[in-house]
C-alpha cells in the first residue's frame, strides 16, 4: 500500500524522476556512465520504468519473480555487476524521496528499502546462477542479408558458441553501430543443426538498430547476442490445436512454431492467421504456403488491411469455433493488445493464450 501510494504521486512527474535518478546514478558514480548507450533519448527510461514495475507487482511473486530473474540473467550482458545494486538502489530512494513528498517518510522509505533489497537480490541471485552454465552474450557473424521488402531484411547469423533457445523464443541483439543500445528480436526459424540463427528486422521510423540492420549489415559484420528469452513456446505434451496470429514481422516465430510441431512428427491442426498492411508486405507468404503444402495440418490465411490491430483479430473470429485450441500472438503491441481481447472473447481461456509483450512487464522499440 506504501508503494503504491508512492507510484501515483510521481505518475504525473515520472520525467523529472527519471531525470533525476539519473544525475544521482551519474553524478555520484560517474565511471557507470559507459555502461549506457551514448544517447539516452530510448534508453532513459527502462531501468527506472523496469524497477518501479517491479515494485507494482511486489505483492505478486508469481509474477514477480520469473521477471527478475530474467532482468538479472539478461543485465550480465550490460556488464552489470552485484557492486551496481546499492548505487541504484540509493539514486531510486533519492529520487522518490525527492518527488514524493506527500506520500514520503520513515514508513515509506523502510517499504521501499525492503523491496528494493529483496527485487536486486533475485536479479543478482539469478545473475549468479546463470553465470556458471551460459556467458554474458554471444558474438555472432552475419552470413546472410537478404532485403525482403523495401523495409524489411532477413538476417542469417552464426553465433561463436552454442546458442541453445526454443522456438517461438526471442533475443536482444546490438549492432556495431549502436554500442550499448539493445533491440528484441524473435528468431525465425526453429533450433537448426547448423546451429545458425535467422531474424525477420522491419526498419522502423527513428529506429536505430532495426534502420542499421536493414540498410547497413552485411555479410561478415558481427553482432552481439543477450540471452534467449520468452515463454511463446509449444507444449509438446498436448495435442491440442494451435491457432497463431502474425502481424508483420511477426510472422518470424510463428513460422519458427510451425517448424518446431513438424520436427517432433506431430499431426495436431495448426492455423495461422498472416497480416499485413499491403499485399507486398506479406514478405513471407510464399514460405508460409510452401509449409502448407507440405504440411497438411497446416492452414495459412494471410488477411491485408491498414487497421491491421482490428482487422485480423476480426478475421481470426469469422472463423473456428477456438475454444480446444491453445493461441499465439505475435506482432505489433497493438495488435496482440486486440488480438489477445478478441480471442479471450470468443472462448479461449487466458492461460491458454501465449504472447510476449516484448520486454516482458515493460515495452520496448525500435
């Protein structure tokens, strides 16, 4: 209650917060300034945004706590160290202290403190734990780019070591370009014995990394791979039907899914729902019918419309009935928003729903 009560103050100021969260972290401890990108303009705001979050959900460890860890798991990559914990710590309690001042004293400060404590521990806990078994990220070389669309770019890349994820899966990837500025992608394909990973980029208005993949990488040009992470994956001990929705480039782990069912022999119906806003950026269809005619479980419909967040969740209810089917949504935040509403409201049971808002509790672009 003493957090929450804290979260609504600073709502209405969370940019002055979160500027001066980061003049305390900065000025105090200037040497962690490198551990940023150059330009703050994207990233100023996911590490505080991530922490208050997870303070919301402090009271929901089921919740909670596979977040964190996949925070601290997914923070090695940055550099981040347990020594970096209290320095954040301070800057937050800092920072509410300062903007919160209705709502501050003692009280709230020891509810923050024992939350901060326990959140940071998790994270360093996990952290730890994944350090014995997987490295901090993975250098891998691009292979193969290949321009789809004017905007849109399928990029082959062999990671040095082993790179062990799940279909459905996705990573955060940086360029050369960008240092220390990171974007999540989902991988296209299911786990190859080559070992090669592929990755579907639409390059974005002001997006750095995606403009940078699309219209700069090229063969030979190396990149670096965080963690696999997300939970859009099959449940191989079901045979229940799977109804997945693609919306643009999300059409990459669906068809990764679609492979994944077919290398374990399984015969249960698949149904793939493939948006787009034109016909030309249905990039993909070809492959995606190709898999059909090999696969006769398999139905593609491909639907082209702009309103694409209401356009293929209305088309995915002109069809079924869903409600034995397990469902995958995957593409534009908007679009999930919808579809996911949408299939909850033609009988599809929530937990029977799988879908990675892309940066887990909290968004993330470009």
């Amino acid at each position: 209650m003493l957090i929450r009560r804290t979260l609504e103050e600073i709502a209405p100021v969370a940019d002055r917060v979160t500027s001066y969260f980061y003049a305390l972290v900065f000025t105090r401890h200037p040497e962690l300034r490198d551990m940023f990108p150059a330009a703050m303009d994207t990233q100023r705001d996911r590490l505080l945004k991530a922490l208050l979050t997870a303070a919301e959900h402090i009271d929901d460890p089921g919740t909670l706590t596979p977040y964190l860890r996949r925070l601290g798991t997914g923070h090695r990559k940055y550099g981040t160290q347990p020594a970096h914990y209290p320095v954040v710590g301070e800057a937050l309690i800092g920072a509410l202290a300062r903007y919160a001042t209705a709502t501050w004293g003692a009280e709230a400060e020891a509810a923050w403190v024992r939350a901060y404590t326990a959140i940071s521990q998790t994270m360093i806990d996990a952290a730890a734990e994944d350090e014995r078994t997987s490295p901090a990220w993975w250098h891998a070389e691009v292979v193969s780019h290949e321009l789809r669309t004017q905007d849109i770019a399928v990029l082959t890349v062999r990671p040095d070591q082993p790179y062990p994820f799940l279909a459905g899966q996705y990573t955060s990837l940086e360029t050369p370009w960008w240092p220390r500025v990171w974007r999540h992608y989902s991988f296209a394909s299911a786990p190859r014995a080559d070992g090669l990973l592929s990755f579907h980029v639409k390059a974005v208005p002001a997006g750095w990394v995606s403009n940078a993949l699309v219209r700069h990488a090229r063969p030979g040009d190396v990149l670096r791979l965080g963690p696999p992470a997300g939970s859009m994956v099959v449940d191989h001990s079901t045979d229940n039907g799977m109804l997945c929705l693609g919306g643009g480039t999300g059409i990459a782990p669906i068809k990764a899914l679609i492979e994944d069912v077919a290398e374990h022999g399984e015969r249960r119906p698949v149904e793939v729902f493939f948006g787009a806003r034109s016909d030309g950026d249905l990039y993909d269809k070809d492959t995606l019918l190709g898999l059909q005619r090999s696969h006769p479980w398999l139905s593609v419909r491909p639907v082209v419309g702009e309103g694409l967040a209401g356009q293929l969740p209305q088309a995915v209810g002109e069809h079924g009935p869903w409600s034995s089917y397990d469902a995958f949504v995957s593409g534009p935040p908007a679009m999930i928003r919808s579809g996911v509403d949408e299939l909850r409201r033609i009988g599809i049971p929530q937990d029977r729903i799988r879908y990675d808002a892309v940066g887990e509790l909290v968004g993330a672009a470009g």
